[in-house]
C-alpha cells in the first residue's frame, strides 16, 4: 500500500514538473499554432524566404525595446520610456546629421553619428536609474514622466521626417540580414549573461526579492542603475534601426512600442513580478507579434488608424495569458507543499 501510495505521489510530482515546463515555455506551443494558422489562412506572410526575412527584419527594433523591457521586469522594475528612448535619441542625432532645409546639419560623420545616439540612450537610462535606486521614485511614475519629457522633446526638435541621412549611418538597420543578425546576437549575449554571469544572476535575485539580495551582499543600487542604463542603450539601438529601416527619422518614431514590448516580454514568459522568465522566451514572444501583425496586414483585415487598437488587444491578451498562467503555477506549487 505505501509503495502504491509512493507511486502515485512519484507520478503527480512528474505531471507538476511537466506543467510547469510547459508554463515557462508557454511561448513555443502558442507561437507553433499560430504559425500553423497563418500558413494556412494567409500564407503569403510566409510563403517564401524573402517574405520571412522582411517580417524578422521589421521585427528587429521592436525585439531590441522587448530585450530592454525583458531586463527591467526581470529587476523588478519596469521602464515606460523605452519607445520616447528610441524616438528621441533617433531624431536629435536625425537633426544633427540631416540635411533636410530644418535639420541642424551639424556632421556628416556615421561613426560618430552613432557614438551619439549611443550616447543620448545610455544618458537617459542612466538618469532614469540614478532617480529610481539614488532618489527612491517609483519607477512607473519616473519613466512615465520621461515618456512624457522625451515624446515632447521629439516633436518640440521636429514635427517632419528628417531626411538626407549618411548612407553609413543607416546601412545597419537598413541591411535585412545584418539587422537580424544585430537581433540574434544580442538575445544571444543577453541569454548567455543571465545564466552564466554574476550580474545577470544578480537580476534575478534582485527581482525575486530586493531585500534578500541586499542581504547577500548585492549593491542592489549599483545593479538597478545598470539595468536601466543597458535598457537606455538597447532603445537607443532600436532607434538607429528603425531610422535605418525607414530610410529617415519620421515625425512619430517611437510612439507606441512600449506597449507592443510590453506584450512580447509578457507573451514570452517574462514575471511582471520579477525574478522569473527566459530571454529565450522574449524573443518567442517578438516573433509572435510579427508574424500576427503581418499576417493582418496581408489579409486587409486593418488599416493604420486600427493598429494601436490592436496593439491594445495583444496587450489585453498577453495579461489575461500571464495572469492564467500564473494562477496555475501557484495552485500547483501550493497542492505541493501541501
């Protein structure tokens, strides 16, 4: 009887395990059927090579702003002003390097052109960090007023697209197969430092609980300005691919993808919480947004004044997917410990 009994305990923790994998990579199933709907109700989104390059090539900038809101939710922290990051740095350096008749002109230089818009990302990400770990603001209510700050920087710097950019400064995010490659690697880098290095265990520990990781020695300060200073830099990348992408620096760079990264970290499996979630799984939830957006778009079912409607929509679902997800966790764990 207590062998039978064993059995039965052996076979339920196996069952949890299973579930539980299954929840963390959610993703993959989710991205698998919908890949399988696609193809057969719209299969000119995939039909060919060129038609899969074009949807991970536009996938690039906002897969950089999920890698960058992936690594705050981690923290557990978030960032509002990826996308004002972006199209701020985008357009400031846009003006400097221009020669459109209301851009500043200043160089014409791509090296250095991409030295500053580094450089505008990393600063803002730094300030954000020192305003939230230094002076102690809430992190929403922080990036939230720089959100505000940045888009009306923006358009108060140009309210047209700045054109007559330096051919070097744009071939980045204008070469398909090295935009991707940009995207691959830094997933790739990001993955590798979250697993294997101090620091990125050091997020997860910072994220699951502050005050432990102080404990442990953790300069929990030190860590938070990092986060958000490599969530500034990976915007501020994402900025230069999508000026690279269009050709010039539209008017509306930026606006509303911090809702869209939101969604693809969500969607992949990143806590909202903090302390839990694969990088792995962000770039499952990127793809995922791409390839629905493009499949609408093939079909005629949206026009562009509906885009941010659907924005909306994926959002809704990806929290009503996380929060599922998160109710079924904790009965397991909790018939567990039971």
């Amino acid at each position: 009887m207590a062998t039978e009994t064993s059995l039965r305990n052996r076979l339920f923790d196996d069952t949890d395990d299973i579930v539980l994998t299954l929840l963390d990579n959610m993703i993959w199933p989710i991205l698998a059927i919908v890949v399988l709907g696609v193809l057969v109700f719209v299969p000119q989104t995939l039909r060919n090579f060129r038609g899969i390059q074009l949807l991970l090539w536009a996938a690039v900038p906002l897969g950089l702003l999920v890698l960058a809101e992936s690594l705050c939710l981690l923290s557990g922290h978030f960032d509002l002003s990826i996308g004002s990051i972006a199209g701020f740095s985008a357009m400031f350096t846009g003006m400097l390097l221009g020669t459109c008749p209301s851009c500043w002109n200043v160089f014409q230089s791509p090296v250095l052109g991409f030295v500053i818009i580094l450089t505008v990302g990393g600063t803002i990400g730094l300030v954000n960090g020192l305003m939230i770990a230094k002076v102690g603001l809430n992190p929403f209510l922080q990036t939230l007023a720089f959100l505000i700050i940045f888009e009306g920087a923006k358009t108060a710097i140009q309210t047209q697209p700045v054109t007559g950019l330096p051919g070097g400064y744009v071939e980045p995010g204008g070469t398909p197969n090295f935009a991707i490659g940009v995207l691959v690697v830094a997933f790739l880098l990001f993955g590798l430092m979250m697993r294997y290095t101090s620091f990125g265990q050091s997020v997860y520990a910072v994220g699951s609980d502050i005050k432990s990781a102080r404990e442990v020695g953790i300069n929990t300060d030190r860590l938070i300005i990092a986060v958000y200073t490599i969530s500034g830099l990976l915007s501020a990348i994402a900025g230069l691919m999508l000026t690279g992408f269009t050709g010039v620096v539209p008017p509306l760079i930026g606006e509303g993808l911090v809702f869209q990264a939101f969604a693809g970290a969500v969607i992949g499996g990143i806590s909202l919480f903090g302390g839990r979630g694969k990088i792995t799984g962000a770039l499952g939830g990127v793809v995922l947004i791409e390839v629905v957006q493009s499949a609408l778009d093939n079909a005629n079912l949206i026009s562009a004044t509906q885009i941010q409607m659907i924005n909306g929509v994926v959002l809704l679902i990806a929290i009503l997917l996380y929060s599922t997800q998160t109710k079924i966790r904790a009965r397991i764990l909790a018939s567990g410990a039971s």
